[in-house]
C-alpha cells in the first residue's frame, strides 16, 4: 500500500538544538516529494520539493535530503519562530498526493 | 501577494444539512483542491478541479461534491451534512506547471451535530 510516515509525531528542542525530521515513503516510481509547513489556525506553506535521491534544498535554517525510501528535513540552531507543525507530501497520481501525518516541532527560547 | 480566501472559519451544522464552503483565489490558477485534515491523518483529497466546470474524484469523494463555474471559485458541498464530517476543510490551489506547489486558504473548521 501506497502510504507517508513521519517520525517523530512531536519534537520538542531548546532554541539552538539542532535535529532532523523523518518522511519515509512506500509508493513506487516517486515522482517528487514536497514539504510544507503549517502553522497553528492557518492552511500549509509550500517550502521544498525534492525530485531524485541525491537531492538537496536548503531554506534559511532548513535543509532538506531525499533518499529512495525517506527524506530528512534538517533544521539547524533552531528558533522559536520555527515552531510549526511539518508536513511531507508525496506524488501519488498526476495532480494527486499522499500527505503524511505531520511532525509537530516546539522550539523552546 | 497570493491569496485563498475560504468564507468561514468556523461552522456549525446541525447533521442532515446541506453544507456549502466556498473558497476564492485571486492568482487566476488553473487548479483548485478541497481537502480535510483531522489529528493523527494526513491530508486526505476530496476532490480537485483542473479547470472551469472540470473535477476529479479524489480519495474521499463519497458525501460530497464540488462545482466550479468561474475560475477562481472552487464550492465544496455536503449534501447531507453527517458527524463524521466534523474536520477541518482547506481549500489550495496551484497552476498548471506547479501542481505540487499548492497555495492553502486558511481553512474553515466544520463541526456537524
């Protein structure tokens, strides 16, 4: 079955920690994999999209990687601003795809 | 700067309604999305529209339906409005070549009683 996970479901950092999310994908034939960010009371914000294993995009403090089963988004010397739920998308079918739960992320001052 | 606009941020409705949230963008995309979130679910597509009067099933099409009679109008319907329709609704949209870079309106938060 074609599925999304992120891992950890919650991360709670101190300002300046820094650490990575985890998006690991099972569908066959990726064609792009994308990350939003979604803050509370508002809809997601489009950040990266990744298209080949091998491949970074990089965004202030966040980078992120794709493998052929996952992707890492690494956020380095965090801020509170950063705080935010991340999301992972994949390409599922032409205009379609599979969203994963999300990674809530706390950055503590 | 872009901008989706959904007509409600909240709504409460009683169950056996008919449901109507709007959603407006004014980037003048050729497509537009309605899906719902709920905790621990990733985003789940109801339906999408590729172009006026044009629409596509989704994963969750069944209670619903949408209609698009001008470009930057996207309506999602709930014939009969259920509890289990109680989420959170977010309208997107995107153009043709950045299907995957969807711009997201803020989304109204729908509880059926």
């Amino acid at each position: 079955e074609d599925q999304v996970t992120q891992s950890p479901e919650a991360l709670r950092l101190q300002e300046g920690e820094s650490s990575s999310l985890n998006c690991s994908y099972t569908v066959s034939g990726l064609r792009g994999l994308f990350w939003y960010r979604q803050d509370p009371g508002k809809g997601p914000e489009f950040l990266f999209t990744l298209y080949s294993a091998g491949e970074e995009k990089e965004k202030e403090r966040l980078k992120a990687t794709l493998t052929k089963k996952e992707s890492f988004l690494h956020i380095t010397a965090p801020k509170p601003e950063d705080s935010a739920t991340y999301l992972c998308a994949v390409d599922y079918l032409a205009s379609q795809l599979i969203w994963g739960a999300g990674t809530k992320l706390i950055i503590k001052p | 700067d872009v901008k989706v606009t959904q007509s409600s941020r909240y709504l409460v409705k009683r169950t056996g309604e008919k449901v109507f949230l709007e959603c407006v963008q004014d980037m003048d995309h050729e497509n537009m999305f309605w899906y719902r979130q709920d905790p621990g679910l990733g985003l789940r597509l109801i339906y999408f529209s590729y172009d006026v009067k044009m629409k596509e099933k989704g994963d969750i099409p069944e209670g619903y339906s949408v209609s698009r009679e001008k470009k930057e109008r996207f309506s999602l319907i709930l014939e009969s409005a259920s509890t289990n329709q109680t989420s959170m609704y977010l309208c997107a949209s995107s153009t043709t070549g950045g299907v995957y870079e969807q711009y997201f309106g803020p989304g109204t938060r729908l509880t059926v009683t």
